[in-house]
C-alpha cells in the first residue's frame, strides 16, 4: 500500500496549519486507499494566535506537534523519527505556521531559515525519488529547503511579492489559478496555490484533490 506522510505545523490557520487544506489532503488521500502517517516537528511556535481577534494572544507558548493532534484526532508522529524509506511521498498543507514554525518565512521573506528536521526529511526524500506536494504557503519551503542547487518549479498562485521571493530563494515560480497545479516532473513536485488564491472551501477542496491526484499519479509512476 502506498504510504504518505503528511507533514503538519500546528492548528489555525494564523499560526499553524491551515485546517480546510489538511482535511482536503486527507480527506483525498483517504478516498485514494493510502495509509497515511501524520507528523509534526516537536517545536514551540513562533506565537500564539486569537483566531477571533485576528491577533497574537497573551497565553503561555504552544507546542506544533500538540496541536497539530488536534487536526490528526490523535497522537502524531515526531518529523525527526521520519525516515525516508518508510513513505512514497509526503505532502504539506499550507496555513502560517509553515511560514512561522517549519521556517522562518513571515519574519524573514527570502533569507529565511527552514527547521532542521523538516529540511532533512525533504532532502531525504527527493533525494530517494519520493514525491513531494505542497499547498498554500508551503512551497516556500520547498524552495528554502532546495535553493540554487535544485531550483523547482513551484506555484504559490500569483502574489508578486511572494513569487519574487521564491525565485530569490532559487526556485523558479510559475502563476496558477486557485485549482490548478504545477508539477516539476523532474523534480518530483506538485504545488496548488489553495488559499493563496481560493475563494472559499470549495476552490481549496478542489485544487487540493488535483495535487493529491498527481502526487500520486507521479508516485505510482516512478514505483
């Protein structure tokens, strides 16, 4: 059976991962047969977030992985346990947290710093010619993790901003519409702009559906 990880950072949109997009992830893999293994890094966020507010909240520190639980309905495994060849693939939802507690992003735009863990899960990954996908803001990542020695084709939908900032980082950006994808053949990449551009659920549900279609399209493909 085919077996993807599905890498989370934390639980609300603002400061973790963006919940519309990793219950569209799971739910596609889920009607797909695949057994899924969810993990997040054993990390404090960057901050807490009042999601009713809109604004940080005074409230002691939070774990990533604690509640990240909250998403996955139970325990999640620790990234740094994650070994490469126990997956086909892995994908990541999007939501700030990628940009605040897998990297340093929504602080330091280009020059910004990827968790260590993470990194070396994805390097170990395309390394082994797994597939990766990612949503949203995540391919920020992507692009931090690989830089200038492996620039990948990427989409975070059209925000010139952002796009010029991935391409600073090494990769090479391309525009799509919220339920599209991009795929980098070559590099075993699937990315979807979801709410970068999504007007609501649907869109995200939809784009969402396509890249889980390819990433295990692309998986099957290179079994």
């Amino acid at each position: 059976m085919t077996r993807v990880a599905v890498i989370l950072s934390g639980c609300g949109v603002f400061d973790g991962a963006e919940i519309h997009e990793a219950t569209a992830t799971l739910l596609a893999l889920d009607r797909a047969g695949v057994e899924v293994v969810i993990a997040a890094p054993d990390i404090d966020q960057m901050h807490v977030m009042d999601h009713q507010a809109g604004e940080p909240a005074t409230v002691p520190a939070r774990n990533v992985r604690t509640e990240s639980a909250r998403i996955a309905r139970g325990p999640v495994a620790d990234v740094a346990a994650l070994k490469a060849g126990d997956f086909d693939a892995v994908i990541l939802p999007g939501g700030f947290g990628a940009a605040k507690n897998l990297c340093s992003f929504a602080v330091d735009g280009s020059g910004c710093t990827a968790n260590p863990e993470v990194a070396t899960f994805l390097k170990a990954m395309n390394a082994s010619g797994k597939v990766i996908g990612a949503m949203c803001i995540a391919p920020v990542l992507i692009a931090r993790v690989f830089g200038e020695d492996k620039p990948i084709k990427l989409t975070i939908g059209s925000d010139a901003g952002t796009a010029a900032a991935l391409c600073e980082m090494g990769a090479l950006h391309v525009e799509a519409p919220a339920t599209g994808v991009v795929v980098d053949e070559d590099n075993l990449v699937v990315t979807t702009p979801a709410y970068m551009l999504a007007d609501g659920i649907a869109e995200v549900f939809d784009g969402v559906s396509q890249l889980v279609a390819k990433v295990l399209e692309l998986t099957n493909r290179n079994h």
